[in-house]
C-alpha cells in the first residue's frame, strides 16, 4: 500500500468538482485529506463518500473552511460542536478524524504512525515587534482579513487563539504517549513550521496560517514527513532532515496554469 495525500479541494467552486471525480480509484491505498474539502455538511459528505469508494480508507484532518457556519449550510452547528458533528459524520463513512486512535501503518516496508490533527492558530504568525491587535488593525486597514473572522465560531471558547491553545494541549497529551521507536507522519491543514509560510502577495495573511508552538514538533515527535495544505502553494520542502509536504488543489485560477498531477501526492513509502 501507499499513503497519498490531498487538501483544499474546495468543491463549491465548480471547476474543482470534476477534478476530485477524476481522480483515479486506488483501492489498495490510503488517503489524506487535509482539510477544506467544502464549506457545507452534505458537501463534506458528499465528497469524502465519493473519495472513500476510490481509497482504502481516507483520513480527514479539518480546515477553516469545514468550520464556518454558514446560513444555507444544513448543519447549523458552531465552534466545538461542529467540530464533533463532522466527526460524526466522518465516522459514519468510515473516515479516520483525529479523534481516532493513531494508526500504524506499513508501506512497503516503511512502519510508521499516522497521525491526523486538528490544531487551529493563535496568531503568532504575525511580524514581529507587533501585538495581535496591531497585526489584526493592519490586516483591516489593508482589507486582507480571512473570512474566519466572521463565520468561524470558536463556541463555547472566548476565541479563537484559546480553542487553538486547548487542541495543543490535548493533542500533546496524545502525542507523548507514542511510542518511540516508530517515525510519525502527520497531517494537518496548517503548516506545523513557521518558516514556510510565505506569503509574498498578502503577507498579512500570516495570521491565520497555524502556530508557532507546533515549531519543534518534528524533531520532538521523530517525524517523517509532516502533510498540510491552507496555503494553496504547493511543494516539497526539507527542514532538519524532515518532509514538509503542501499537498493543496486551491482555486481554479490558481491550479489551472500548473503543469502533471494536480493530486494526490504520494507521501510514504517517501518517494524516490
């Protein structure tokens, strides 16, 4: 088997629907999904069914998008229960979410822990020598302000740094409880490195793009590769020796001038 990978697939937009259904089946092969498949419950579940009867089995990490409560949206849901709503969901079609037991994995001779997160951001990606609130003041003033602002709660946390601060704690928690003498990959929709957020059009956007407390967690959780999307930039990067794999679709008027496979990214066994 292998461990492939994908995120940002967006299916509301409609030039992105035709390429999650072209994506070929791969029965005998497991499948990430890092976060924002959509923005609405029946399309979340719509899209994960479709991509669990391709897959061995698929493995959901959440983004920011799956946690807006929108009006049209059916499941009406905010911050913490919606988040346990779509894990539900997810384990109804047979989805790993990160509320699951940390599966271990064997790819071709490569054992390892999969390891599927769900973390947030505190804003801590912000340039330095600034508060939050003066990093927040500029993004308004320059009108670069994720739509997070508005539509993702963080219920019944005072906001959104605190539930970040309290999915570290408990992922922690978990983590330290691995064994360690097998590597780990993780998935997630943020990046887990400060460094590459790069953002050179909205550098402003930094805000909403992760945390700099997960830093060292690649060296502390003995990773392989760490799998994450949100950026809509997509690429391999090696920092200490470890794979920081962006495995993002994005937009059509991002990914319709790239060149080969949109997706999914192999990410073990590590590819030649």
């Amino acid at each position: 088997m292998k461990l492939l990978a994908v995120s940002d697939l967006h299916v509301s937009h409609r030039m992105n629907r035709p390429i999650v259904e072209a994506i070929p089946p791969s029965p005998d092969d497991w499948l990430i999904v890092a976060g924002d498949v959509a923005e609405t419950a029946d399309d979340i579940a719509e899209t994960l069914g479709v991509l669990t009867r391709k897959f061995a089995r698929v493995v959901w990490a959440p983004g920011n998008h799956e946690l807006w409560t929108t009006p049209k949206d059916t499941l009406q849901a905010r911050g913490v229960e919606r988040y346990e709503r779509l894990v539900e969901m997810c384990r109804s079609l047979g989805v790993l979410t990160p509320e699951d037991p940390y599966e271990t994995l064997d790819c071709e001779g490569f054992r390892f822990v999969l390891v599927p997160l769900f973390l947030l951001y505190d804003y801590s990606l912000r340039p330095a020598g600034t508060t939050v609130e003066q990093a927040l003041a500029d993004c308004y003033k320059t009108g670069v302000v994720c739509s997070d602002e508005f539509m993702l709660h963080p219920d019944p946390h005072p906001d959104r740094t605190a539930w970040c601060h309290d999915r570290i704690r408990i992922t922690e928690q978990r983590l330290n409880e691995l064994p360690g003498d097998l590597p780990v990959v993780f998935a997630n929709h943020y990046p887990l490195h400060p460094s590459l957020v790069k953002l050179p059009r909205i550098p402003q956007f930094s805000l909403w793009c992760g945390t700099t407390l997960t830093a060292d967690w690649h060296r502390k959780y003995n990773a392989e590769a760490m799998v994450y999307g949100h950026l809509h930039i997509p690429g391999s990067y090696v920092i200490d020796g470890v794979r920081f794999e962006e495995v993002s679709l994005g937009y059509y008027r991002e990914w319709r001038y790239r060149t080969g496979p949109y997706l999914p990214r192999q990410i073990m066994p590590p590819p030649a």
